[in-house]
C-alpha cells in the first residue's frame, strides 16, 4: 500500500522559524515537566540555544512534521565523525 505524500511523516532542519513554537512547547504545562532544563524559556534563551546548535557539529535538531503540520522535535547528539561506523 503506497502512503499518501500528505500524510508522510518528515524530519526537517530546526530553522530560526522554529523557535518560537519551541518556547511554547517546551514552556506548556503538558510538555514542561518532562524537560531536562529547570526553568521557563524565552526567546533570548532559545536563539543563543540555537546559535551553539549552529557551532557543534556533534548535534542535529530536526522538527517532525505530519505531512505539513509540525508535530514535535528530535534530535542526534554526540555524534562522532572520527569514529563513524
């Protein structure tokens, strides 16, 4: 069975675009107490979190989107290039 491409699960490039729903999200009592930061977000906190995202080659945000809607984040960390195998 083929899947519709409007219905596709996709990665995409966390974008300086995302930031704000980040914040929400992160910052909404349903997500919140799951997090590994201890404190409310805030633009100023999320862009310099991106801006070191931008530097370390060792991380990759991506936001999940179902078809066109974006529906959560994941990421890789600790990537090692040297070590690859």
């Amino acid at each position: 069975m083929k899947m519709k491409q409007k219905n596709k699960i996709q990665f995409k490039k966390v974008t300086k675009l995302d930031l704000k729903l980040l914040v929400e999200w992160r910052n909404s009592q349903h997500v919140y107490p799951y997090n590994t930061q201890y404190f409310l977000l805030n633009s100023k906190i999320q862009i310099e979190w991106f801006n070191q995202l931008q530097r370390d080659n060792s991380k990759k945000m991506f936001m999940i989107l179902f078809g066109k809607i974006k529906i959560g984040i994941c990421g890789l960390i600790d990537i090692d290039y040297e070590n690859k195998n």
